[in-house]
C-alpha cells in the first residue's frame, strides 16, 4: 500500500531481496524482505517465508534483528524488520581481518545471547555464519535471517525434507545426515 516507501536495495538472497524502506506510519527506517517472485509457484516456499516471520515475531531479544509484521499485496509477501545501521560481520572480516580479543568476546556474547534466547524459545537458527550476524552502529551483534530456522519439538529432531539445509562451510557434521538440534547452532 501506501505504507511503506521502498528506497534502497541492500542484499539478495536464496530467498528474497531485502531493501531499505521507510515507514510513512511510525515515520521511522525499516528494512523489507520480498519473496522472490520465482519461489511463488513452490507452496513450501512461501510457507517457509511466512514462517520466518512467526517464528522472529516470537523472538523479542536486543541480539536478534527483530520484525514488525508481514504484508501480503497481490502475489507478493514481504517481511518487514527492523533497520539496523551497520555492516555484516562477513564484510567487516574481509575488511579488518582480525579482531582484538575484548572485540571477539563482545561480538560472541551477543551472539550467544541471540542464540540461548532463541533455544530457550525452542527455536534453533540452523544457518549462523557471519553474514547472518550485522554489527550495528554501536558495534554490537544483531543475529539476522531466521528463515531456514526450525522448531525445536524434542531435544533432538530428524528433518525429512530438509535435510541438508544451510551453508556447508559452517554447518555442523549433523547437519548433513539431517539431524537438527541445539549444538549444531552452537558448533
């Protein structure tokens, strides 16, 4: 509608595209995640992007970049989440390459933060890695893209369907055989 002027495009995922927009309502910055248009004929697709946002709606933590709604218009869904002024962590490594040791310490306690939050919530994030995680302005770590992430029904779940979801670089051995639990976040 007339709620949301999209601005600028900030990233493209597997997923969506993400823009910079501003919200004329709250008169304030967000950030707008739309489903690609090419994922509309795959029903598990839209359903997985709409659960994203259930799931981040649940999770309210000043680790976690958070989502003020979805809007469906037309065939198109779009999340809306908070703005974070910042930087990946992935680009901000290509950059500085190393971290002084109170930088890490800092970085990983607002990840952990992020992630026993969400554990505690039974949600597990199942795709952390450094673009996942944005620094922002105050350098401190904002956990991003809950979209592959799953409910944690027992202590230790088997995915059938998607099983090898995620980025292989940083995916725990489990993953690859299909089994889901908490201490694959954390490896």
């Amino acid at each position: 509608g007339d709620r949301y002027e999209l601005k600028d495009l900030l990233v493209e995922g597997g997923m969506g595209v993400v823009y910079s927009a501003w919200d004329r309502q709250n008169n304030l910055k967000v950030a707008v995640k739309r489903m690609h248009s090419s994922l509309r004929a795959y029903p598990q697709e839209y359903a997985r992007f709409k659960h994203e946002a259930e799931i981040v709606g649940r999770l309210r933590h000043p680790n976690i970049v958070g989502v003020q709604g979805m809007i469906e218009e037309g065939k198109d869904i779009y999340l809306v989440f908070d703005y974070v002024e910042g930087n990946p962590l992935s680009e901000i490594i290509k950059d500085k390459k190393r971290f002084p040791l109170d930088e890490c310490k800092n970085i990983f306690q607002g990840v952990c933060g992020a992630v026993n939050h969400a554990h505690a919530n039974n949600v597990i994030h199942r795709d952390l890695k450094p673009s996942n995680i944005m620094l922002d302005a105050r350098r401190q770590a904002m956990v991003m893209d809950f979209g592959l992430a799953s409910e944690l029904r027992e202590s230790l779940t088997r995915l059938s369907h998607q099983t090898r979801s995620g980025t292989p670089a940083y995916m725990a051995p489990e993953q690859y055989a299909g089994i889901v639990k908490k201490e694959s976040d954390i490896y």
